[in-house]
C-alpha cells in the first residue's frame, strides 16, 4: 500500500538522521528492520523515547518561523503516550503548564501524546475567552456547558475530544496552573487602571507534530514570550484586543492624524509595559532585540554542524523596530515545506 | 538570430499589453510590422513618446517592492533620448530635480536617456558624500577630482560616464536643484543641534528601465519619500548614519539594556522629526500608516482592472510599527522576475 512506503520511507529517513545526529543511537539497520516488521503488522511503528525526544527537538530546530530555536537542544519531551482519558489528556496538560511556568523561570516543553490520543481543541492550553482570536472555541465551550467568560481576560477551559462526532469535556484550568502577569508602566501610575494583564506561558496545542512518517495531533509545546508577541500584536492588534487608543489616550497623545505617530509611541509604551511587568512578577521573557541577537547566534551556531537554518523571513522579523533589529538586514535558507520533523498547521484537529 | 526573436517577442508582448491598455493605441498589427522591420535592419526599435510613457508607467506598477504604486498613472515621463553628452546629461538631471521638486509639492518624474546614452554612476541623482552607503561613489568623485566631501551631509557630484574605459565627467549639482530639510523636533528645541538634515527627492539612478525588450539604462526616476526611509533606515541603520545612539542622549534614554526599549523609544522621535520638519518646510511626505492605506487602496483600484498587483512583503512592509500597518496582516500576489516592463537592477551600470 502506497500508504505504508510512504511511512516506511519517511522512518527510513528519520532513523538515519538519527543515528547520524546522536552517536550513541543503536545501529540503524537493526532498528529499521524491526520497524519495517512492525509497519507491515500494523501499519505504524512506536517510536523509543528517544527517538521521540530527538524528533520533537529536530522539529523545533525546523520551524521556519521561529526565532527561538537557540536552545532547541535542550527542550523537555514528556512522553505521554500511555495516556487514552480525557481527563488524563487534561490532567497532563495541566501539569505540562507547571512544569513549564517553573516558578517563573520558564522551560521549553513539549507533551507528546499518543497518535489516537484524544484531541485538543483549544489553540493554545491557555488563552482569554475575550480574545477574538479564540471567540469560535469560547462559544463551543459555552455551548458545552461552561459557564465563564462574561469578564475581560477570563481563562477558557481546556476542551478535549475523543473523536470527530463525540462531545468534547471541559475542564477549566487550576488556579496554580496558569501564571499571569498584570500590566503596569515603569513610569505611568495610572496605566495599571487599563486592567491589561497576560499568561506567561505561551503553549501551542493547535499543531501536528510529525515524525518519521507519525503524526502526533495532540503535542503541545512552550517557549517564553517575546514581549512584542503581547505588546504589538495580541494587545494592540485590531482584530485582537485593539488597545492602542486607550492606551494613545492614557498618556495623552494627539491621534488626530497618523503623521503624529500616535500609534508608534502607544506601541513603545504598550511594549514597555509588559517587558516591565513580566521582569517585575520574575517571569522569563525576551525583547525582540535580544531575541534576534540569539537566532543569529543559533545560524552561527548551526553553520558549525554543516545545518542549513530555514528561516520565514517575515515570521522571523520583529513586528516592532523591524528595521532596527539584527534580524532585519539579511537573506536565510528558505524554508522547505517538506521538511521533517515538523510542528505541522492543520486546518482542524481531526484532518 | 536568438537576441532579434528575443527582442521582437518582447516588442509584441508589450504592444499587445499596450493595446489593450490604451484604446486611443494604434493598431497593433501594423506597429508591429514597423517594428519587425526596425529590428531586422537595425538589431532594436525605436518606442513612441507615447509607448514610452506607458512602458514606464507599468514598469513602476509592476515594482513589487513599491507602496507609492497608488499614483502609478500620474508619472511624468520625460523623453530626453535626443541628449549623448555628458553636459546635456547631468544639465536633464538637474533640471528633473527642479521639475520633481515644485517648489517642495513633490512629482514623481522618470527621465529616460537612449539607450546608448552615457551612464549615471550614482546610486541616486543626490546622495550624501558622508553617507557609508556611497563611499566607494564619493572615493570615485575624488579620484576624478571633486574636492568636496568633508564635512558633514555634502551633496555628492552627478557622475556621468561615456563608456566603460573612460573617466567619469563629474558635475556639481547646483543649489536649486536640491532641496533639503534640516531636522527639528516639535517638542525638543535641542533636535537641531545634531546638525541632521536629508534632501527631498528621492531620485533612484542605478535601475535599468526594460521596456518591450529595449533596456534604458540611464532613467533616473522619483517619488517622494516616506518618513520611515529616512528616520529608520538612512539615518538610524548602524551601517548608514547610525545616529539612534545620539537621539537617545538627547532624550536622556536609559540605554543600559535593550529591553528599556531606547532604540524604539529613539525611532520614534526621528521619525517624527523627520515628518515634522518636512511638513514645516512644506515638502511632500507620507507617513507609513498613510502610505501602506494608499497601497490597500492601489490593490482594489486594480483588482476593479482584474489586474494582479505583484508585491514582495519583506519591502511593501514599513520598517517601524510595521505589525500595526495595513500592510502587515495579508498576502499579496508574487513578485514575477519575469514580469516586463519594469525597472531592474542590476551588477553595475554597463552589465
Ligand atoms: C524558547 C522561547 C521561544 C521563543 C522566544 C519563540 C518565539 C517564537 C515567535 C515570536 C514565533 C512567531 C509567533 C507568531 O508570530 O505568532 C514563533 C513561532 C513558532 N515557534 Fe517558537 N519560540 C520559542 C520556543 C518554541 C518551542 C519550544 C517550539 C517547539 C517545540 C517552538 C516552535 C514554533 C513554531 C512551530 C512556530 C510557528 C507557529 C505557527 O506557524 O503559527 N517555539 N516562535
Ligand atoms: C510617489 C511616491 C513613492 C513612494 C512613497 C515610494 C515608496 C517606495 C519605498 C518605501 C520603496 C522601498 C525603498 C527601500 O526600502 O529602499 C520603494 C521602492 C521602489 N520604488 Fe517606489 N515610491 C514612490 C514612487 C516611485 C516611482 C515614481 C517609481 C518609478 C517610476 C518607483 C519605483 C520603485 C522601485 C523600482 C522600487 C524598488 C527599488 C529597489 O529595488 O531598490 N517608486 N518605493
């Protein structure tokens, strides 16, 4: 069957990357024969925890829109394989997030559930249900039975779906799970009084991680905050929370015309703002200065393995200061959709 | 032979687009007869004034990496292919700088030199002498005897070369046909004394204009500049003016950390001197909110001609705020290499 070579094919190509990456792997040949066995009795092969732990990194290393990719040696892999409940999908979550928040040293952390596992539905495990990012998922919520999300900046429940057609269980997230961070200004008292506050672990729970021919819908993963991913986009974006007017008015700037660039200074001060608080609650986040100065680091870094660093221009880039960051002034490996492992885009979590 | 077919399939390409484009056209069939017989006696073809002025027209519109194409149909096109001396040359461009500048209502103007004309050596028709981006230009001018050049913001001499072997000519612009503006600050009376200052006209001179399979590649063309040019990029990159540094100690910012923001903070303020200051000195200038508005509005104009509206995002998207532009939140159609007529670059002004 087409199906099986093709899995077959891509096991082949990952177990050599493998064992040519990680010397101490076992030898490849021994290793592929015992998954083509195992392919040709079930259709799929399990991956060793290594295995796993090494496929989930690589594909880390191999997001093309990533700046963060430094330190993708050194992510945590949970192997969460054995888990099958709801409520154990849930459970694991949950403890993904404190593992993650570390007391607000954040970690780099990716929870590999099973390939048959149950799904998530959410976009990341936590996100406000006032976010009109997110309204489709608070609405589901609601229509299965949660009652929240009257209030700003309300944590939606986790929503967890055992197959395409059955209902999905909500479980709303512990208190000591989800760190959050209200927003003030090192200079302005009153900006405390625009009640904007953030989570400190931003943890993608809407991507495929493939690899060597598997696919694993339900992996979540975490880095920490670049603060303009709060500051110039999920706080200040039209179609998201639109917060530069109140801001522009709090420190009294002219927006009568774009020309006073009323909308630039709201974004410094906006951005300002939550470099200063998560610094403030002692929770790891990065400016977009630094953060460029590392990717270039992590293409130095690779160019001494002989690795090509694929690389989305216009992902990579900052959305503040663009052109005043290291990042900005240079040409990268393109990106290679065909590229495995990967954290894959899904049109939903069942396809 | 293959350059005659090269040229004569380009010829009728762009005369059926003409055409098409233009009912007042004359019929293109008997053109291309003219043509045809023009290229097989003499190897090319000579372009109506008003082919010309079309070609030029939609090789601006056809500028991916443009956000000013809103007023693509308004170009004045200059027909100067009657002018092969040195002196007619650098006297046409001076007078393209009077004719863009008005009085500081700026034109966009295109003057196009026969193709065998002599060649501009300059990067644009005004350029600072102290500019790093130039120095190799300005190292050239005093190799050919210019005095100029060292103090600060010296306006460089037009360099105009007959063929590859002989010296350049050097010419000095003359005072009224460069407009600058030296910068000031709307709040901060202390601005002007960092002494920074920047002309009005932007006048690219380092572009081939193609046009139906004849190259042009002595066509000096203007816009107007967009703030952001000026006050993120020529004078704030570390390899051109590099001046944020400066900025920040006259607003006494704390520049002990990135993360204070002073870089950011810093390009707002010179930004918005540069805006302030052209506005003051009633010279044509679009912010980058505005100008990424009048791009949304050039794309639907043309959609409204079901034509595409190529465009390359890591250009079109301004170098600050650039995530709460218009711009920044779509895709666009590809840019198309092959596209023609156009304006191309090239390795160096006789390749
Ligand atoms: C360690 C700190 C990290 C930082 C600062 C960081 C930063 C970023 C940023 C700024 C983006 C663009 C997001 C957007 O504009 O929506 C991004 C995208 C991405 N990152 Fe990271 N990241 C980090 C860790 C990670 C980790 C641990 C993984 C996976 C294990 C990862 C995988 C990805 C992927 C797959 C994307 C593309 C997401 C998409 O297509 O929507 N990143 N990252
Ligand atoms: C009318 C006002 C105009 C504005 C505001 C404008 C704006 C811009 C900007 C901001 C860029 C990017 C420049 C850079 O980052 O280096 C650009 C590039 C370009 N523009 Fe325009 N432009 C205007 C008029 C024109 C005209 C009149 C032409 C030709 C007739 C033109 C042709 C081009 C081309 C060919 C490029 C690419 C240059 C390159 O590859 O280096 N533009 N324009």
């Amino acid at each position: 069957v087409p199906a099986r070579s093709g899995i077959l094919a891509a096991a082949q190509d990952f177990l050599e990357q493998y064992a040519r990456e990680v010397p101490a792997a076992p030898d490849p040949a021994a290793r592929l024969r015992a998954v083509r066995a195992e392919i040709d009795r079930t259709g799929s092969y399990t991956h060793t925890p290594d295995e796993l732990a090494f496929g989930a990194r690589v594909a880390w290393r191999n997001a093309a829109r990533c700046i963060g990719r430094l330190y993708w040696n050194s992510l945590i892999v949970r192997d969460l394989r054995q888990f099958r409940h709801p409520d154990d999908i849930a459970d694991q979550c949950f403890e993904h997030l404190r593992l993650a928040t570390n007391g607000g040293r954040l970690r780099p952390v990716v929870s590999v559930f099973a390939p048959d596992a149950p799904r998530l539905l959410n976009e990341q495990l936590v996100r406000y249900a006032d976010d009109p990012r997110v309204a489709r998922t608070a609405e589901l919520a609601r229509a299965h039975g949660w009652k929240g999300g009257e209030g700003p900046f309300e944590v939606l429940p986790l929503l967890v779906q055992r197959t395409p057609d059955t209902a999905p269980e909500c479980y709303e997230l512990p208190d000591d799970a989800v760190l959050e961070v209200p927003l003030t200004h090192p200079r302005h008292p009153g900006f405390g009084s625009l009640g904007l506050r953030w989570y400190a672990v931003p943890a993608v729970s809407d991507m495929t991680l493939e690899i060597g021919g598997v696919r694993y819908p339900t992996a979540p993963f975490n880095g920490w905050y670049m603060g303009t991913e709060i500051g110039s986009r999920n706080l200040a974006d039209a179609d998201r929370y639109d917060r530069l007017a109140a801001v522009a008015e709090l420190f009294g700037l002219d927006t009568a015309h774009p020309r006073t660039l009323w909308k630039d200074r709201a974004l410094v001060e906006l951005n300002l703002a939550v470099l200063h608080s998560f610094a403030e609650a002692g929770v790891t986040m990065a400016d977009h200065h630094t953060e460029s100065q590392r990717f270039l680091a992590h293409i130095e870094r690779e160019a001494r393995h002989g690795r090509p660093v694929p690389t989305d221009w216009s992902w990579i880039v900052p959305p503040l200061s663009s052109g005043s960051t290291a990042v900005f002034h240079r040409y990268y490996d393109a990106p290679d959709e065909a590229l495995r492992p990967a954290f894959l885009r899904r049109a939903d979590p069942w396809s």
